[in-house]
C-alpha cells in the first residue's frame, strides 16, 4: 500500500479573482498596495502568498515611460562676431565676511565678454 501527499492548500481562486479585478482598475498598485485593498474588503492573505499569486498571474506595475534624449549629435553653437548678437544669463553667489550669502544675475556680452548688467 503507499501513501499519497495530498495537498492541503486551500483554493484561491477568489481571491485572485479580486485581486485581477483591483489590478484592472488600480494599473499603478504593486502588491503590497493590493493586500491593503484586499484585507479592507476582509479577505485575510498573507503577504508572500500574495506575493506568490501575484507573480503567477503575471501581474507587474507598468513601468512609467522614461526621459526623451536628443537623437543625433548636437550642432555646435555659432561665436558671436558683434556685440549683443548673443548674451549669456549666469547666477553668481558670494559671502560677506559676517556670513550673510546673496546671490546676483550677471548678463554677459558674449562677444565682448563684458558684463552688462547685474541684478539683485
């Protein structure tokens, strides 16, 4: 005579059923976000077999789409060959000798390299 293992694995069909369903309408809520839902609805899971049942329906949040970057190389910048055909914008930053900091907008002449203006 031999013995069998049987399994004693309950069935977990509701909740993934629920689980599925949250997933559809919630497409930004990983599984840990899906067990808060479901243990307020009163389903009592535990969070690696959620886990487990997560990854078995192939469940993932989707991945958010990354940054644009510049295709191709970059045309260089044209010298500037007359004053004020091109200026430049750069914030400087200095300290007194008591501590206090300020900062000032310098606008340069490009061709001239001279500075045009400050602002505080």
């Amino acid at each position: 005579m031999t013995v069998r293992y049987q399994t004693s694995r309950p069935d977990d069909r509701e909740i993934c059923e629920r689980m599925k369903a949250i997933a559809q309408e919630r497409r930004r809520f990983g599984y840990r976000r899906l067990l808060v839902m479901l243990r307020r609805e009163g389903l009592v899971v535990n969070h690696k077999k959620l886990f487990r049942l997560y990854r078995e329906e192939k469940l993932a949040v989707r991945r958010r789409g990354g940054r644009n970057r510049a295709i191709g190389t970059r045309a260089p910048m044209l010298v500037p060959l007359r004053p004020d055909e091109r200026w430049s914008l750069d914030f400087v930053s200095d300290q007194l000798t008591d501590g206090r900091r300020f900062r000032i907008l310098a606008v340069v002449d490009d061709c001239t390299r001279e500075c045009l203006r400050t602002h505080r």
